[in-house]
C-alpha cells in the first residue's frame, strides 16, 4: 500500500534534517500508527507522502504509484485529512464535498450517493447545506473527513485526526477507520494519543528528530512488554535517543572524504 524508503527531507535555510533515511512500509488491510513529539518529522513526513511537499532524497510509492514520477494516480489512491482542517469556509459543506469529488473524477451520482451515506454516518445531515464557516470543530473535521473519503481511497492519511474532538466524534472516526480496514483498505494516522493508537493500530512507527527509531507489533508488544506503550515511548524519544543530523556538517564530511 505505502512504501518509503530513504526518505530525507531539509527545509531551505535549515542546517537539520527534519527527515532523514525514513524507511516504512505499510500493508494493505492495516491501521498503522505514527507516534512522536512535536517536531519530530510526522507532519513533513506525511506531506512528503501525499506529495504536498518535495523531498531531497529517497522514493515514496503509494499503491505502486511513485509520488514523484506518478503524482496523479498515487493522489488518486489518497484520501488525506490534515491537522489543521483548512476547507473553503464560504462554501457549504455539501458544495465543499462535490468540488473535492469533482477534482477526485467522482461521478455526481456516486458524489451524492456517498455523501448522503457519510453525513448519516458522522451526524452531519442537518449541518450539510450550512456554510463551514459556521461549523464547530468537530464538524470542520467530520466534512474534511468526508471529502477525503468521497473518493473510496484506498489509502487513508490523517494527521491528528481526534485533536479536540468530543467522546461522540471521536467513536465515531474510530468506527470508521476499523470500516476502511475491514475493506482491505489501509489507515496511517499521526496521533498523540498513545491509547488510542493502542486500542487502533496494527503497527506503530516511533519517530524521534526525524529518524525512525522502532517500528512495533502492537499485540505482540502488549503481550510482551513488561512497560506500557506510553513509558516505551517515552523513554525512546529521549533528547539522547537520537542524533539531531546537521546537513552543514554532513556537507564539511563529505568534503574531506573526497579530499
């Protein structure tokens, strides 16, 4: 469903690498879980991933489909929610849902027919003709939830999606993500809830300035572990778990290597 390998990402003007050498494979039918503290590279990583933005080095294929070589149809496979639920809030939430289809090459009857399913599912039928504007956060979240999934992708990226949300939505979302799943689907999930991703996820990848740290079993380590989910997190992304990589160094390295 998602492979990445090598990826390294460095923001302009930046001496650090906010990705480096991230490998992650993901596999079809699962939830996986991306766990890390703030600025530690899920975001870049995950806007890497829907080809939002560029990388330096590496390859990113999304149902065999190169982000780089094959924008197009790797987008296609995607249904990404962002952390910060930007939506054109001028517009209704039916009207922001067939733009979303229509750029996603989704016939206006399968549109209709999906959406009406969608706002029955997330309790948005009575807010669907309303402007976004005038929508709580939750609501913002559900309709970007919606217009990512309008399409069928078969590749689910969120990135915080339970951020702020109430005990309802929240079930709701979860329920879903199972759903999709269960249709051989895959979900990838940013998240600093460590006990949802306990209760969702197949596989969870620890990420820690930029570097991967672990990739974890989450059955096979609740069986095992002697700590919970939490403490192993957090004494893995200790400030001395991992190397902040400087590009400026790596550069001066690299020259007297050549010398």
């Amino acid at each position: 469903m998602l492979e990445i390998q090598n990826l390294s990402k460095r923001y302009k003007n930046s001496n650090y690498y906010s990705v480096k050498d991230l490998n992650i494979t993901i596999n079809d039918g699962e939830i996986f879980g991306f766990l890390g503290k703030n600025g530690a590279g899920k975001s870049t990583t995950i806007k890497c991933l829907t080809g939002i933005l560029p990388f330096d080095e590496g390859n990113i294929t999304v149902c065999g489909f190169d982000i780089q070589k094959d924008p197009i149809n790797a987008k296609l496979n995607i249904g990404y929610v962002p952390d910060n639920h930007a939506v054109y809030e001028n517009l209704t939430g039916k009207e922001y849902v067939n733009y979303m289809g229509n750029i996603y090459r989704v016939p206006k009857d399968v549109i209709a027919e999906r959406l009406n399913t969608f706002a029955d599912l997330f309790n948005m039928t009575s807010a669907i003709d309303r402007q976004i504007r005038s929508y709580s956060h939750g609501m913002k979240q559900k309709i970007c939830i919606i217009a990512a999934l309008i399409h069928n992708p078969k590749f689910w990226v969120l990135d915080e999606p339970l951020m702020g949300l109430d005990p309802q939505s929240t079930a709701e979302i979860r329920s879903y993500m199972l759903e999709h799943k269960k249709n051989g689907n895959s979900v990838f999930f940013s998240s600093h809830n460590i006990d949802m991703v306990e209760k969702l996820c197949d596989r969870v990848a620890i990420i820690n300035h930029g570097q991967l740290m672990e990739i974890i079993d989450v059955k096979k380590f609740l069986n095992e572990s002697a700590v919970s989910l939490e403490d192993y997190f957090l004494n893995l992304t200790k400030e001395n778990m991992a190397e902040i990589i400087n590009f400026e160094k790596k550069k001066k390295r690299a020259k007297r290597i050549k010398k």
